[in-house]
C-alpha cells in the first residue's frame, strides 16, 4: 500500500490572510495606530508653540535693530546699515506705532509683493494659535505675515512684515522630524508592548483556542487536554475552567461510551427476556386451566409477576431508544384519543373513565403520541387507585384554559415520587413500578412542543395538566 501523498502547504496568500486575520496582528496594529494618535495630540500643541516662537525671535530681532536706530542721530542710518539690520533679523521691514504713528524704521530694500495677512501677538489665545499654525500648513505660496507685538518701550507697538515662506519651511521640517521620531517611538513601544501582551494575553489565548477548535471536532477520543495554570488573573481562570469543562466533558464521554454498550446489552436482554415472558406467560395460561388446587392458587400470581415483568422489559426498551421520532402532525380528535388509550389502559376495569372534551375539538398534534401520553396517564392513576383500595375510583379528563387536565380520586402521591417525578426508575410509587410511563410522556409532550407538570396531589386526588400548542383559550 502506498503512503498518502502529503497535504499540500498554505499558499503564501493564505499565510497572509491567517497573519492578518490572528489577533497578534489586530494587537499589534491597534497599539501602533493609538501610539501615532497619541504622538499626533503632542504634535499639534508642540507646533503652535515652534510657531509662536519662531515669530517671537523674529519680533526680538526687530526690537535690537529699533535700539539701535535710537541710537543713531536722527533715528536714522544708511542703507547698508540699514539692510544689515533686516537681513539680521529675518524681516522684510520694521516699523513702530506710538500714539497712532506709523513710523518705519527699516524700510524694505524692494517693493513688497504677494498677499499681506496679520498676526497679532499681543492677544492671542491657545486655541487661537492652535487653529493658526493648522493654517500655516495650508497657506498659499508667496504670502507675506505683517506681525504686531509690544514695542521696545511702553506705548509702542512693534510691526513686522516677515515671508510666511519661511515659517511654512520651519513648520514643515519640524513636522518631518516629530513624523520620523514619533514612527520610531510608536514602532519600539508597539513591539515591547506586543511582546509583553503576546507572552500574557495572546499566546494563553492561541493555546485556549487550538485546544477548543480540537476539542469541538472530536471531543470523545481527543486525549490531549489543556493543562490547568497557575495564574489568577481572567485568562488563568476561563483556562482553568476550559480544562475542567473538558475533563468532565471527555469523561462524560467515556460514560456515555460505556452506558451505550451497556444499553445495547440490556435491550438485547430485554428483547430476549420478553420473548421468554411471552412463552411463560402462554404456559401460564395454560396451568390457569388445570383443576389442581395448588396450580389455582398459584397460577394467579405467576401471571401477575409475567406482567409486571413483561411490562418491565417493554417500558425499558422504550426508554432505551435514542430519540423518539419527529411528530408527524396532523389534525387530531382529541376526545377520541383519549377514549382510545382509555380502553387500552384500563382494559381490565376498575376505574370509572370520563372525558370531558367536546367532541368537536381537533388540533394539530400527533395521535400517536397523545395516545401514548394519556395511555401512560391513564394506567398509572388507574393502577394507583387499585393499590390504594379507593372506593368508587374516578379519572377524569377534562379541558381547562389553554391545558388538558387528567385527575383522579385517589389518595395522591408520596413525597419521595413527588420529588423524582420525572426521573428514570425513580418516580414511582408503586412497589414494583419502573417509574419510566410519567418520563416517557414527558419527553413526548416536550416534542409535541408543550409540557407535561404536575398540578396538585394530596388526599383529594392527583392531577397532571398537559399543555399542547394550538389548545383554545
């Protein structure tokens, strides 16, 4: 036999798509992203104050050339002192403004062009240059900035025609600097952060995950088992609770396993046993006819013990069965129904029956079922009141708001069936009972879509209420 050819690789598109879609990618991308949103807030104060400072020398340059000027006879210098002083303070020209004078006190060396737009120093606010230094970046090109701020001496107001070219260079350059640190910064801090939550968050997580996706495809013969840790934070605890979820899952497993074989004996046995029954119950008949005294007096009791056992074995075959099958709906009478099962379970008398429903009323339902679950009603309250010797022994189905009542007159429930009422083998209160009629008409009645409950029990009588889709109000 040849071996099987080996699963071909992922596909390098595939790989890519597994990378971005895990979630060390999502982790890594989202502290990146909120690293360069944070650097980005920092950014923007940051550049306002590059702005206002870059003005301010500019303005502190213009007051040193006024100073000089007062020295000088006049006010006044020559042209070349005069464009010394500009080229030195990075200013197209200076002038001053004192009791609404405007006195120049560099003039331009040439004609000044472009669009003239003012920026006021001397009230500004921080939300103010704030908005102004985003305006900066947008500027159109050849703009010229006319800048008021204090004088040199009180009273005075300094002006300043500087080119916005200059400021729009520095603000540019300095956003290219803050961009590359701030990418640097993010990438470091992103990569430290990402290697400490891989080690606590995603790589726990990554073992959480391999182990559910494993555990959901064959949970029964799976045997690695995601081992408990030690720590206490959230993910330690959903780990630590995952582990036991699957050792008590896998066990139940290995439990299920070993009561299907057990099951899968027992109904063999039963199916057996029954054929067997069903012979000793013929021989039985037959004893029942023979004229000796002895054979009379015991062939009564054989026969009841054939049907206990009988039942017995049948009631546990169908408890066994996996599933019962879909309900096949259909219109139903449900008087008719329950006069059916009636003559069934209470084929041997004893009991008076009445059925309070009216004739005309059909739903939608399955016969079968109803027939099973008022059969299995029917039987138990009849055999309870045989047990119990109640005179004039009554069962009554009637119909109440939205619900099918079936009550009796017989002496109620014990406490111990009451409290297992729908437990396997063990709500009966008979003493040979199995305890499996009142669940199988449970589990029927849950899969005709209502629900099957006990409504009272004591000394006046016992009464389950079923209740059915489609019952009138």
């Amino acid at each position: 036999m040849t071996a099987p050819d080996p699963a071909p690789a992922p596909t390098p598109p595939q790989d890519m798509r597994r990378l971005t879609d895990g979630l060390s990618a999502r982790l890594f991308a989202i502290t990146l992203g909120a690293i360069l949103f944070t650097e980005f807030l920092i950014f923007i104060p940051a550049a306002s104050n590059l702005r206002t400072q870059w003005l301010e020398e500019r303005v502190a340059a213009a007051r040193i050339a006024a100073l000089a000027l007062d020295a000088a006879p006049m006010r006044e210098v020559s042209d070349e002192l005069s464009e010394s002083l500009l080229i030195k303070a990075e200013v197209f020209a200076v002038a001053e403004i004192e009791d609404e004078m405007h006195i120049q006190l560099l003039a331009p060396q040439a004609p000044i062009e472009g669009t003239m737009r003012l920026v006021d120093l001397r009230g500004s606010t921080p939300a103010g240059r704030v908005l102004a230094t985003l305006s900066e970046y947008l500027a159109p090109e050849g703009e010229m900035l006319v800048v008021f701020a204090e004088g040199s001496a009180e009273g005075r107001v300094i002006e300043i025609v500087v080119p916005q070219s200059s400021l729009k260079a520095s603000l540019v350059a300095f956003a290219w600097r803050i961009a590359g640190i701030s990418l640097i910064i993010a990438l470091v801090a992103a990569v430290l952060i990402y290697a400490v939550l891989d080690m606590l968050v995603v790589r726990p997580m990554k073992r959480v995950t391999v182990s559910v996706e494993q555990f959901s495809r064959d949970p029964g013969s799976w045997t690695r088992r995601l081992s408990p840790t030690n720590r206490r934070d959230e993910i330690g605890r959903a780990q630590n609770a995952l582990s036991g979820m699957e050792e008590a899952v896998a066990d139940a497993f290995r439990q299920r396993s070993h009561l299907a074989e057990l099951g899968g004996a027992v109904a063999k046995i039963n199916h057996d046993l029954r054929n067997s029954l069903a012979s000793a119950q013929l021989v039985s008949d037959v004893l029942a006819k023979s004229d000796d005294p002895r054979v009379k007096r015991a062939a009564p009791r054989l026969e009841r013990a054939l049907e206990r056992a009988i039942e017995l074995a049948t009631a546990t075959l169908d408890y066994g069965k996996s599933a019962p099958r879909p309900p096949r709906l259909q219109p139903v009478s449900l008087r008719t129904v329950f006069l059916e099962a009636a003559d069934e379970a209470l084929n041997t008398g004893g009991a008076e029956f009445e059925a309070n429903v009216p004739a005309d009323l059909i739903i939608e339902s399955d016969a079968e079922y109803l027939h099973r679950i008022a059969a299995n009603l029917i039987r138990n309250a009849a055999e309870a009141l045989a047990q119990a010797s109640t005179a004039n022994p009554q069962i009554r189905v009637s119909l109440t708001s939205r619900a099918i009542e079936f009550r009796d007159n017989g002496p109620g429930l014990p406490e111990k069936a009451r409290a297992n009422l729908f437990r396997p083998f063990a709500g009966s209160s008979r003493a040979n009972g199995s305890g499996l009629g009142l669940v199988i008409a449970h589990e029927l009645a849950e899969a005709l879509g209502g629900e099957l409950a006990l409504a009272e029990t004591g000394d006046a009588g016992t009464a389950f209420c079923l209740t059915l889709p489609g019952l009138p109000a």
